[in-house]
C-alpha cells in the first residue's frame, strides 16, 4: 500500500500556503513531500519536522534560528530554503525543489566510482561547505543521503544547519550524539563540539567512500564504529582500489587527520587541494560529458576548474572542444572539469615549453587562488556580511541601541520567564552571538520577564491537607503552620494564608498557613440584646433570649451559655439572659427621692454618641470628646464596633463599652 494515502498531510494545505501532493521521503527527524506553493504557483520541496522534536520549544526556537541564517546563503551548490513556518502541531521548511537521486543511490548503483569522477562529486559538495564555512555555519552530517543529483546535473547539499537544532532539544541530553556515526570526527564523538573542520573530516570519508565502495570503519554497533574513528587512522584508499593516485591518498589522510589542527583549515582550503588533484589525473573518457553537470560554485581556483557561467560543452558528434576551437554558449550556475588541450607532436618547441608550464603555471595558480579565497573572505566579512555582537546580559534598550547602531533591524521577541535575570535583561538572540549575517538581517532579542509568579489561590475554609494540595498544584511551596482560636472557622481548617489570597509570589515560593484551633463562642455579655442577638444571628448561631430583673439596666445580656470561649461547633444554640431592670421602688443616684423633693437637682446629661460599625480608634475619640470613658471588648477581632453600651442620655465620665 502506497503510505503516502494514509499520511495525514497529503492533500492538505499546509499554513494556508503549501498543497501537499504527495511523501517523496521520511527520514528519522522529518518527512519531506512535495507541494504547491500556490501563492507563487512554483513546486516547492516542503520537510516537515516529526511531532517529537515540533513538541520541543527549545528545539523550535533554534530551528527557527538555524533556518533564517540558511536562508541568507545564496549559492548554486547548496538547495535554498525559501521560507520557514508552523501550522498547529506542524514545524516545516520549504525549500527549493531538486528532482533527481541522491549522492547514496549513485553508490548504491554502481559500487565505486573512479578517482576522477569521485573528485568531480566531492569539489561541488567542498564548495557548497566553503561558502556556508565563511557565512558561519557548520553543516555538521556530511554524508552522501545529504548530496542531491539533480536530473539536469547539478550537485546540492542540503539540511544545513539542522543537527545543529537537533542539539537543542531534549532528546540530546540522554548522551545521545548527533549526526550519521559513519561520518562524525573524533571530536563529535568525545565533545560533540563541531567546527569547520569537523566537515571536511566528513567530506574526507565520503571521498573515501566514494574511491572504495564502502566507509572505512564497520562495527557490529554504532558505539564501536565511534570508537575506531577516536582511535584509529582511516586507511588509505589505494589498499583498497589500488590504482587510486597517491595524491588522493595524501588529501583523504589531510582531511581524515584524527587531530582537527591537522586538517585543511576548512571546506574552501580542501576544495583549493581537490581542485589542483583533479588537474593532474587523466582524463577517464567519460569525464567531459559526464562531468559537464555536476554543477560547483566559482570558489576563485581555476587550475582546469571552469566556475560560475563559465561551462565549456563539447560540440556536436562528440568532437573535442580543443581541436575545433568552438565553444558553445556558457550556462549560468554549471561547471565542468576541462582537461588540458594536446599538444601537437609535430611541434617541438612547444613540447619544450610544456616542459617547464607547469612551475610558473602553478606559481600563478596559487596567487590566483589565494587572492580568489582572500577576496570571498573579505566579501563576506565586510562586503555584505556582518557578526551578530554578544548582547545577552544587557538590559533591552541599551540592547537595542547597540544593535540598531551595528545596522540590525530588530525586533524584540516574546519575553521568557527567568529565575535569575531581571525584568528586561537580554537572555538570547537570534541569531545567536557569533553568526554572520547579511547587513541589515532582522535581529530579534529576547528579553527576560523576570522570575515566574504565581497568585496565592484561596484556601480559607479548606482542610490543611487539601489547602496543601492546592497550593502545591498552583506551583508553589506549602510552608509554615501556625494555629489560632477562630470563632469563625471549625478546627483544623484554614483561616488565612502569608502571603495572603491574590498575592503574586515567585514559582515555588512558600506560602504559610493560619490554621483554626477550634471554634470558639463569642464573649457578648454586658452588650444590649438586641445587638448581641443580631451579632449572633449573624454568626451562624441559633439565638434564645430570657429576661430576668437584675440591677443592670434593661436590656443588658447578663448572662449567656454556652459561655464565652467556649469551644463549639457551627450552627450551636446560644442561650442569652437579659436584664428587665431592677424591682419596683429602685432609684437611681440622680433620681429625686419622693419623700426629699428637695434633694438636690439632677445631675447634667448628655447623649451618647453612636459609634456602630465606626472603626474602633474612631469610635474611642468620639467617645472621649463628648466626656465619656470607654472600655474595649474584644470578641470578633474585627476593626469594626459591633456593640455599644449604654447608650441614650448618660452623665458625663460615664463609661461606655463597645465590642469589636
């Protein structure tokens, strides 16, 4: 059954912009289909990344970061990545579309290739790396299944800068090594640290492939083949294929050297060596119309190498070029390899001087190389590319200024949570410090948010235990537990929290607990009746008021039960006795006794304010200014008054007592 009529993508429209048509490939990161970009009607070659790595944030956030930076690479040898997006659960590139084989099915179809045409493989490829070296970046799995043929001939690397996004994610952490293990230096396999030269030491093994038919080192695990890249020297080719030239040997052994130091600086320095091998072979027969597709960048070597637009095509019936001296028309992006033109055996005098061509031939190509190399450098370095500075650490705007100053356009990218960086402090770039990139490239920053706080959600009236979870859940630390008398709140259960509901607290940060030590009943003698009641009523408890006389003045609760302090349970019966006054024939000191109608006049009244629900230090200025002492009961713990005593037309420096 074909797999591509059951892959969910096929026939969908990818970010409203890509048709996919159909799955031409499915590799262990990503499966690649081709499709329609049916903004710019152009097929376009779409790899979508596999759900576990789309899953991964810092894996997204590097390949977003990685694919910008290949996208500013414009060369004929490497496939050009057009855009980058992401659709739902859905991570992709679109990339240039190349119909053809890759490097492996050539391998696969014929076994070896001869030593010319191996170089002929290799010099585009080199080529390709060199201009991605100078920009930077670091391909990091060289191998044969990343070397496409196009059906026209031309040779293109691709999946730069993907292993590096690989790196990021969390599937790295478990010691796992990234890159094909056939081809990865000893010092991925130690460090996994990378560089250019960790390239050319592939390039070197795919040569060697190429020359033999097979990797140099086989082992019954991966580990094992890892083992022997650390400890052993790749064998010459020649003891292998024996009529391999002595010069490939020399380069595959430069470029395979154990010691990275040891080996050609990078891509552009092997590609400068391969070209100058390349020269010196024989001419295979098949090279002139074979090689003539295998396209490869100018790299500024031109020792038989033609570059760029420079394509010399045989003319028709198969002539040479040479002995017609027709050329046709040159292609643009397509190079071939140009044997030398014979001599003629009738002139001696120029067999003389082909004698001694090559010691000033190679003398000029040397100097044309080394300024061809020295002028790609200075191009990229100060022609059109420039190096993202080190901003992480500065605060955003100082940021901002130095980048937009450098000649960035930046953009401030979404704010991170961090433990340890203020509000506002650069975490990263992106791209990262170090890269180089095309004057005027889009720099976004990323800055911190600060530690991550969360709101203290409300745990009032929840038991220790579930108030525990809770906070727990909430991403914060239960911590301390203090108890308290309540005569709200039943034993055990929460009555407040420090901090309190609502407030922000850094992630995993501690909260501490007031727990109730039991639910107590309220204190409301010596209150009025009716405002012991309501205060009761309000409480939850049922209320039962008797009346008895009693010297207190009517009205006043003299006695309750259960008693104040009490411990009980929500909804308890509390039973108040009230005064109705003394018995008949009580005076009060202030009264005019019946049989002394002259016994002095009255005293002087003044009425007592009311002080309700007034805050309690209101409450006792008030009191104090109109005359009157105040003694404060304590029997909520609210900051309100919730009773006053006595109240109407009392003496001055009568006392007063209120509750809160």
């Amino acid at each position: 059954m074909d797999t591509t009529l059951t892959d969910p993508l096929v026939g969908q429209l990818l970010d409203g912009r890509y048709r996919v048509e159909s799955r031409i490939a499915r590799g262990g990161m990503a499966s690649v289909y081709l499709a329609l970009d049916v903004r710019l009607d152009r097929t376009v070659a779409v790899k979508v990344m596999h759900r576990s790595l789309a899953e991964d944030p810092q894996f997204v956030r590097r390949f977003i970061g990685e694919a910008k930076s290949v996208a500013s690479l414009s060369h004929p040898n490497i496939v050009q990545v057009f855009d980058q997006g992401t659709d739902g659960a859905n991570v992709y590139l679109s990339m240039e579309y190349v119909p053809g084989r890759t490097l492996r099915d050539v391998l696969r179809a014929r076994g070896r290739l001869p030593a010319r045409e191996a170089l002929e493989m290799v010099i585009p490829v080199l080529a390709a790396l060199g201009a991605a070296h100078q920009a930077g970046l670091v391909h990091r799995d060289v191998k044969p299944e990343n070397v496409l043929l196009a059906d026209d001939g031309r040779v293109k690397v691709v999946d730069f800068g993907l292993a590096r996004a690989i790196e990021a994610t969390n599937q790295t952490k478990t010691g796992m090594m990234i890159g094909t293990i056939g081809y990865m230096s000893p010092e991925q396999v130690t460090t996994g640290n990378a560089d250019a030269r960790s390239d050319v030491y592939a390039a070197g093994i795919m040569l060697f492939e190429l020359l033999t038919g097979r990797q140099p080192y086989a082992g019954e695990t991966p580990m094992s083949v890892a083992y022997r890249h650390v400890h052993e020297t790749v064998p010459m080719p020649s003891s292998i294929v024996p009529d391999v030239p002595p010069s490939i040997d020399a380069l595959v052994a430069a470029a395979t050297d154990k010691d990275p130091a040891a080996r050609p600086a990078d891509a552009t320095a092997m590609l400068v060596a391969s070209v100058e091998i390349h020269r010196t072979l024989p001419r295979t027969g098949h090279t002139g119309a074979h090689a003539a597709p295998h396209g490869v960048h100018d790299s500024g070597a031109h020792s038989g190498v033609r570059t760029g637009a420079h394509r010399t095509l045989p003319p028709p019936g198969g002539a040479s070029p040479f002995g017609s001296g027709q050329h046709a028309r040159p292609e643009a992006g397509q190079t071939m390899i140009q044997p030398r033109p014979e001599l003629p055996a009738d002139a001696p005098r120029r067999r003389r001087r082909a004698g001694v061509r090559p010691v000033w031939f190679v003398a000029a190509l040397a100097l044309v190389m080394v300024a061809g190399v020295a002028f790609t450098g200075w191009w990229f370095s100060q022609g059109r590319y420039m190096t993202v500075p080190d901003l992480v650490g500065q605060n955003l705007t100082v940021a901002r200024q130095e980048a937009q100053k450098a000649g960035f356009e930046v953009r401030v990218g979404k704010a991170r949570f961090d433990d340890k960086a203020p509000k506002d402090i650069i975490l990263d770039t992106e791209p990262g410090a170090g890269a180089e990139v095309v004057k005027g490239s889009v720099l976004t920053l990323i800055p911190s948010a600060g530690p991550e706080t969360i709101p203290v959600p409300k745990v009032e009236g929840l038991s220790l235990a579930d108030a525990r979870a809770k906070i727990a859940e909430a991403g914060l630390t239960p911590g301390r537990v203090s108890k308290s008398a309540s005569d709200t709140v039943p034993r055990d259960q929460v009555i407040r929290t420090n901090p309190p509901v609502g407030k922000r607290v850094k992630k995993r940060g501690a909260v501490n607990f007031v727990v109730s030590a039991g639910l107590l009943m309220p204190d409301v003698t010596q209150m009025m009746r009716d405002q012991a009641e309501k205060f009761l009523r309000d409480k939850g408890f049922q209320v039962q008021v008797d009346e008895t006389t009693d010297d207190a003045p009517p009205g006043t609760v003299i006695a309750q039960d259960p008693s104040g302090g009490a411990e009980v349970v929500a909804g308890a019966t509390v039973r108040l006795t009230a005064s109705r006054g003394p018995d008949q024939g009580f005076r009060w000191p202030w009264e005019t006794d019946p049989a002394d109608p002259d016994g002095g006049p009255p005293p002087t009244v003044v009425e007592v304010p009311n002080v309700m629900f007034k805050s309690v230090n209101d409450a006792v200025n008030e009191l104090k200014r109109a005359g009157f002492k105040v003694n404060v009961r304590k029997v909520v713990g609210t900051d309100r008054v919730v009773g006053e005593k006595p109240l109407g037309q009392q003496p001055p420096g009568t006392t007063i007592t209120i509750w809160h």
